[in-house]
C-alpha cells in the first residue's frame, strides 16, 4: 500500500514582538537624524548614504517589524529622481537627493514624537487580531469627506458610547504639515471612514458611465488605517449610493440607511477589543 505524504502544517504568524527596546529606537534615530548633514555633505554618491537607510530600515524593521507601515513608508522616500532624461542635468539629481534628505529627516522626526508619547502599557502586537493599546483604547478616527451632517452624527453618536471621536481639522497644527498631523493623530483604537457621495467619476473609456464617489483623501485615508490598523479595526460607512472601492474586499461596509447601522458599530468595536456599553447606543 503506497504512504500518503504527510503534508507540513501551516503556521500562522504569530505576533510581532521587537528585538530592541522604545529608547534603544529613539537613540538610534535620533543619530539617524544628526547624521544628515553629514549625509548631504557627502552627497548622493557616497557610500555613506547606502549605509545610512540600510541602517535606518534595520532600526524600523527591529521595532516595528518586517511588514510595518513605518518601514514601508521609509522604503518609498526618494533620492534620486524618479524618471531622468539620459545626459540631463545634474542639477536634477542634486535636487531630488536634497530633497529626499529633506523628506527622510521630518519623517524621522516624526517618528521620534510617536516614540516619545508610548508608554510601557502599549503594546506590540500587529497581527490583525492584536490587543489595543491601553492609551488609545477611547479614541476613534473619523475620516469624512464634505458630508458634515453624517460626521456629526457619527461623532455624537462615539461620544454617546463614551468614545473619543478624532476629527483631524478640529485638531490644533502645532506646527505640522498635514501629513504628520495626519500621522501624529492616527494613533487610535479603530478608524470610521465615511464614504460619501462627494464626486463623480468615470472611466476615460466610458464618460457615459458615471459613478458617485467618495473624495480621494477618504479612500486614501481608507487605506492607510486598513495598513496600520487591519480590516478588523477599519470600518467603513456608505452613505447613500457611493460606489465602494473595489480593492478593499474584506473591509466591512456599513450602510448609515439601514436601521441597524448604530449597533452594527457597536458590534464591531467591541470584537476589535474595545470596552463598550451597548446600552449607552440607545
């Protein structure tokens, strides 16, 4: 009688743990920041800039880990320019390096300001089912487009469950650009994205077939917390007949038109970890 080849169990991922600790990081990028101007001295030919990023994703892939949103924003700033003509001029590549030193430096900064608010409570964990953070556990982000009525709703409606609604323009700037006030502020329990029939679009093949659409920073918003927070912690909600994205199969959509859509949220924020009252929705 031939054997049946045993077939190799699949592992499941388990949890991130980092190999080095919060102040071992900001140590480490804090010399990542101080050494730029030595970095822009050397210029775009020196080995030194090759050292320098290897170094600096080592730091983000030890702390964060191999498939965090952190070392993958890094991995996507430019030194060189992106498209050059053959024999063009210099200028064109000193500028795109200095300004990718530019880009690296506030986005290192900025993450010495996200290491600089963790506390020994938080956790690590980036699986999808991970634990909340204990320090963020109230708040949720809403991403909205021009729909002000729905955001409100939604924002009476957290307060009501006890929850810290973040609206990113009721935020004060201190100083930021947008970006890292969008990322300062993104440190939340779950994200509610409002999809709202803002636009309209079509395809350039078909003018004839126009679709109402949600603006392009709630569906870039959308996709930005699916990255940090996972499909489970990302809920988004349809307002009147807004066409869906179509290559985020897995977020769960919530039409505000159906009846339940209050208890839908209750439901999901409570199987992403968060400590809710049901009956305060009522």
């Amino acid at each position: 009688m031939a054997r049946l080849k045993s077939q190799p169990v699949e592992q499941t991922p388990g949890p991130f743990t980092p190999s080095i600790t919060r102040e071992m990081a900001l140590s480490r990028i804090g010399r990542f920041i101080d050494q730029i101007p030595e970095l822009r001295s050397k210029g775009r030919k020196s080995a030194f800039l090759t050292t320098w990023k290897q170094n600096v994703e080592g730091t983000l892939h030890a702390y964060y880990g191999p498939g965090s949103l952190q070392l993958a924003q890094f991995r996507k700033i430019h030194f060189f320019p992106t498209s050059f003509v053959l024999g063009g001029p210099e200028s064109h590549f000193t500028d795109a390096f200095l300004q990718g030193t530019e880009i690296a430096e506030s986005y290192l900064r900025s993450r010495i300001s996200e290491l600089e608010e963790e506390t020994p409570e938080m956790t690590f964990r980036h699986d999808e089912g991970a634990t909340v953070n204990r320090d963020i556990t109230r708040k949720v982000f809403i991403v909205h487009g021009h729909d002000h009525g729905s955001k409100e709703t939604v924002a009476r409606f957290l307060s009501q469950l006890e929850l810290e609604p973040i609206i990113l323009h009721e935020m004060a700037n201190e100083g930021r650009t947008i970006i890292e006030k969008f990322e300062h502020h993104a440190n939340v329990a779950c994200a509610l994205v409002i999809l709202s029939p803002d636009d309209i679009g079509y395809a350039v093949s078909t003018p004839t077939a126009q679709e109402r659409r949600a603006r392009q920073n709630v569906i870039f918003e959308l996709g930005f917390f699916v990255g940090k927070l996972g499909r489970n912690r990302t809920l988004a909600l349809l307002v009147d007949d807004v066409t869906k994205p179509s290559d985020f199969d897995g977020v769960l959509y919530i039409p505000m038109e159906s009846n339940s859509w209050k208890m839908d949220i209750v439901r999901e924020l409570k199987a992403a970890g968060l400590d809710i009252d049901a009956n305060k929705a009522y």
